[in-house]
C-alpha cells in the first residue's frame, strides 16, 4: 500500500512536535516536509524546515495544520492552489475566517476540527441530545481548563460544545454567546451560554458542559490524560480525507454521527 505523503506545519509547536511523534511511528504516512513561521537552523526526523510556500508542500498529500488562524489562512491559499487535501486542527477563528475556510473548502477537501478526540466529538454529541431533550427549561454553560501555554480562550473544544447546546435548540450559535470569564472560580449561567476557561499547570484538556434547571443539574464531561490522542485523531482524519472530494467536513463525519 502506498504511503501517505505528509506535511505538518507549526512542526516546533507542542502538537506539531506530537504530530511528527504519531506520523514517525504510524506505517501509513511518510512526513515529506515540515514548516514553521520562521526559519528554522536543524532538522527534524531528517527534514529541513521551511516557511509555508509552494515549495514546501509540492511533494505532499496532505497537511495537517495546528498553527494559529493567520498562518492557516495563509496554508489555505497555497493548498488550493496546489489542490491538497488540508486537515486543521487550529482553534479561534472569527466568523469571517470561518466563511473563508468555507470559500477553500469549495476547492479542496478540508477536514476541520476543534478538537481530534473521539471521546470530545462524542460529547458534542451527546450535548446537542440532551440540549434538544431538556428544552428551554435548562440553562447551560462551558467549562473548560487547559495548561498555562495555551493562549486562546474559550479553546475551540469549548466553543464546539456550545455550538452543541446551540444546535440542540435549533438558534445560531453566534446570537446565544454569552460572557467569556477567565480564570473565575465559579461563574453564572444565564439564557446565553456563558463560558469558564481556566489556564494552569500543564493539564492537556477538561471540558465540562452543565444544563441547570435550578432543581437539579446534568453534566457532560471529558478528560484528556495523553496528548497523542490528538495526533492520532489528525493522522485518522487525514487517511479519511485522501477519499473525499472538495468539501468541508468534520471529525463527525469520519465518525458517521447522525
């Protein structure tokens, strides 16, 4: 079986550095190029590191790409214009960021994600069930704690979960966010979905989705305990995608969620 030909760009962030990890060890793939937003003076796994161009990833099938939006934006240009298939794993874009994804995606296969863990897309999962089950009559709220590098906030994981509880309800997302606190020790619900993010330590990721009735309280929740849950989530999308045509899709569909 032929290989999978593979470029990671971000390679000297904490899940680029995982991704090269995951992609060394999993016989499907041969990493053919890495990149980082500036030049970089070493190899690594044998590859000479270079800045997002066409030059760096001609000899891919696919990128995966956990960097930030701008850097995303920028891989984006360069893939559809080289017709590469692109799975990303980079949180905190803006809605109108999101609709220019949504413009690549009409040229090339995109598999994008806030998060690559089987466990959290089931979680959404079960979020949006239980937001349509309870109704109205619950109010919910986001929880999430991450280690003290990780700069955005709430992360992507948590946005997805109340894009979730949005979903459940049948209303747009973007008109129920509520308040952002950060680093809080307790916080409100309210009819919007507020959010909690924590940042301490080197925890990989908690999230917790809570609907409140004010007589009783459900949570939904997930811990992650090992970071190449990720990496081998983006490695499992990025086999799923080699099969896909132009499109923007989601770990829920390599999942088959209903």
């Amino acid at each position: 079986m032929k290989k999978i030909s593979l470029a990671i760009t971000g390679c000297m962030g904490r899940m680029g550095q995982q991704l090269i990890r995951s992609a060394n060890k999993n016989k499907a793939f041969k990493l053919v190029s890495l990149t980082e937003n500036k030049k970089i003076r070493k190899k690594i796994s044998g590859i000479e590191p270079q800045i997002n161009s066409a030059n760096a990833f001609k000899k891919a099938n696919v990128i995966i790409d956990f960097t930030v939006p701008r850097c995303t934006l920028q891989i984006l240009r360069v893939a559809a214009e080289q017709k590469k298939r692109v799975v990303i794993g980079t949180t905190g874009f803006t809605k109108k960021e999101e609709n220019t994804i949504k413009y690549f995606s009409k040229k090339i296969p995109i598999l994008k994600a806030g998060n690559m863990s089987l466990g959290v897309n089931l979680l959404m999962y079960l979020t949006e069930i239980a937001s349509k089950s309870l109704g109205n009559n619950f109010l919910s709220k986001v929880y999430e704690v991450h280690h003290k590098h990780k700069i955005d906030y709430p992360s992507g994981t948590a946005l997805m979960l109340g894009k979730g509880i949005a979903v459940g309800k049948n209303k747009n997302f973007y008109n129920l966010i509520g308040k952002k606190y950060f680093n809080k020790n307790s916080f409100p619900y309210s009819k919007k979905i507020n959010f909690n993010s924590i940042r301490k330590g080197e925890v990989i990721g908690e999230h917790e989705v809570r609907f409140s009735s004010g007589k009783e309280i459900i949570k939904l929740n997930h811990e992650s305990f090992d970071r190449a849950l990720y990496s081998e989530g983006a490695l499992t999308a990025a086999t799923w995608l080699m099969s896909k045509k132009a499109g923007l899709y989601s770990m829920r569909d390599l999942l088959n969620f209903k």
